[in-house]
C-alpha cells in the first residue's frame, strides 16, 4: 500500500513529496524552441475568446479560506481514523505535486519562450496551479507538514518529454483532474454529511480551471492535426493507458479516502473514465473501450500485481528483489495487453471548446 510509512513530520512530507516512483506524479520539462514554432492562427476566434477567459480570472478570490474552513476542521477531520488521515494526507500530497508540477512547467515554458501565444498562455496557467498548490499546502501547514516548494523544485527528478508528449499527457492529467474533482464534488453536495475535509468545498471552481487548461492544449493539438493523426495516435493511446492506469492502482492504494465519502474506488474511478473519455472526443480520435471485460480485468490484475510488489519489497532480501522482478514483469506485460485491447474510434468533433457540464 502507498501510505504504508506514516506522514508524521514535514520531512517525512516532503520526502513523499521528491519521491520518484510509478505512480508518483513527476516533474517536466521540454523542448522550448519547438514550443516557439507552434502556429495558433488555425484556432485563433477560440484561442482569443479562451484568452480573455484567463484575463478575466474568474477565481482570483477563490482560494481564500472562509470563516467556517477552521470551523469544519476541527468539528469533522478530527474525527476520523488515523488510518483514513493517513491516506488523506497522502491524498494532498500527491494532488500538491502534481499542481506543483503544472506550476514549474508552465513556468519555464513561459521563461523560455518567444511565442507571444505560447507565452502568454503559460503565464495564465502558472498563475491557477501556483493558487491551487498553495492551497494545498496551507492545508498540509495545519498538520505542520507544509511542504517547502522551493526546496521541492530543486530536489525532484525531471522527466524530458517532446512537446508531443506533453501535449497528451498534460491534456490528460487537466481532463482527468477535472473529472476527479467534480466526481468528488458532486458526491459530497449530494451527501454533505460524508464531507470529512473542507476543501473539498473549493473543488468545484477549482476544477473549471483544471477544465480550461485542458481546453488550451485541445486547441493547441486542434491547431497542428499532424498530432491527432497517423503513428501518433498509437502514442495518444500509450497516453490514455498509462494515464488510466495509474490513476486506478493509486486511487486502489487508498479505499479508505472513497468509502469516507461515500464512494468505492472502482465504481468512482469508471465514473472518472467515463467523464474522460466523454471529454477527450473533442481532441482524440480514440478512446478506451472501458466497458469491455478484458480491461476491467486488466486493470484489477495491475492493483493485484502493485500489492505483490509492495509485499515483496517489504519483505526485502534476495528473494523479496527477486519476487519484485516477477512482478514487475508480470506487470509489464498486463500492460501490454491492455495497449493491444481494441479502442473505440471517433471523427473529431467541428466545434472544439466544450464547456464543463458534469
Ligand atoms: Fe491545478
Ligand atoms: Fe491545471
């Protein structure tokens, strides 16, 4: 299980928080001259009207805590089960670095880039993500497990990925954000009494930003075709497997965070992947078939082979390395299979904004 090691110090948070695993959200960067030679002009009506959305920052007051935050924190989080704290905490520390991972690559992005579009854009996000992750943080800070994000942005690992592969990763990671936090929400409005943490009050704005983001690289691959088509679309399947999957054996790592609210991790997770896959027509000409038997399988067997691999590493010595490697294989090749699982196929759609209605 992922919060095996109690979260009970800010170092402990941080070190959580550097931690370069599978399932650990990472940090990018990439290619800033090639970011320089993307052309908006195909989509520009769209791009400007998404412009003056940013511009107009319509959550620039909406991650300030109101008077009842403090009020709710200690009626109802005091409550829960140190176990169940535990997974929350490991809950804001996976969501505040991937935010944090956001802000740092748009944030170089902007540094280093000419394209005024390109630019400005990335300012635009850094400003939502660099808000969400400082929210994030503040509540970690009550725990005094605040995380230093200066020292975070030294320390971690970077990934190199081509601006093609962040263009689908990070379109994905803002859809499938997006779809989490409205899931939640949603929930949680409909089952007040389950809301065990006041932030997740905040989560309906704030996934409208999530949701915006993810309309800004749609439009950036709506704009060079080239990305959604031919050998391409073999890697925007790589993407949503590997996308998917992680979030289902990360969220499996953590049931008691969805039965606290009223949730089970499997049926909120299909939820996730419908709402995804719903969206991502507007940009992919694929998408997963989530309902064929063979990929729920596939994605139990992953959580079952993560679990073996956790055991293993726990038990440690020659043989737990050796098991670790079965796993790891076993896992390489579940994988494979569901890659080659047969995908639905769609014509993209002529209007490319959509608006976030779930
Ligand atoms: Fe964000
Ligand atoms: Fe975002």
């Amino acid at each position: 299980m992922q919060a095996t090691t109690a979260i009970d110090s800010a170092e402990k948070a941080s070190q959580k928080a550097v931690e370069s695993t599978m399932l650990s959200p990472r940090f990018y960067t990439t290619d800033f001259d090639a970011m320089d030679r993307l052309d908006m002009s195909p989509v520009r009506a769209d791009w400007d009207k998404m412009m003056a959305e940013y511009e107009g920052d319509n959550n620039h007051d909406h991650f300030q805590r109101d008077e009842q935050f403090g009020v709710e924190l200690a009626e109802r989080f005091e409550q829960v089960r140190p176990e169940m704290r535990q997974e929350f905490l490991d809950f804001l520390i996976s969501s505040l670095t991937s935010e944090f991972s956001g802000c740092i690559l748009y944030n170089e992005i902007f540094k280093n880039v000419k394209n005024p579009d390109i630019k400005q854009l990335m300012r635009y996000m850094a400003r939502d993500e660099s808000r969400h992750a400082s929210f994030l943080n503040q509540s970690l800070k009550d725990f005094g497990l605040g995380i230093d994000l200066g020292n975070l942005k030294r320390t971690k690992a970077y990934t190199y990925f081509k601006p093609k592969y962040i263009f689908y990763a990070t379109y994905l990671s803002e859809k499938i954000g997006y779809a989490r936090y409205i899931s939640i929400y949603r929930q949680l409005e409909r089952h007040p009494e389950k809301r065990f943490h006041p932030i997740f009050r905040w989560f309906e704005r704030w996934c409208n930003d999530e949701f915006r983001h993810g309309e800004s690289f749609a439009l950036i691959m709506r704009a060079h075709p080239h990305l959604l088509q031919g050998a391409n679309v073999y890697w925007i399947r790589f993407f949503l497997v590997a996308v998917y999957a992680t979030m289902y054996v990360r969220d499996h790592c953590r049931p008691m965070l969805h039965e606290e609210m009223g949730l089970d991790s499997t049926a909120y997770d299909y939820e996730v992947f419908r709402i995804t896959n719903e969206i991502t027509k507007q940009v992919f000409p694929v998408s997963l078939d989530i309902d064929n038997p063979a990929f729920k399988a596939c994605m139990s067997r992953l959580f079952f082979v993560q679990q073996q691999m956790d055991a293993a590493k726990a038990r440690g010595g020659l043989l737990g390395w050796m098991q670790r490697g079965r796993w790891a294989v076993s896992g390489a090749l579940t994988f494979a299979r569901l890659y080659l699982l047969p995908v639905n196929h769609h014509a993209l759609p002529e209007e490319v904004r959509m608006a976030p209605a779930w």
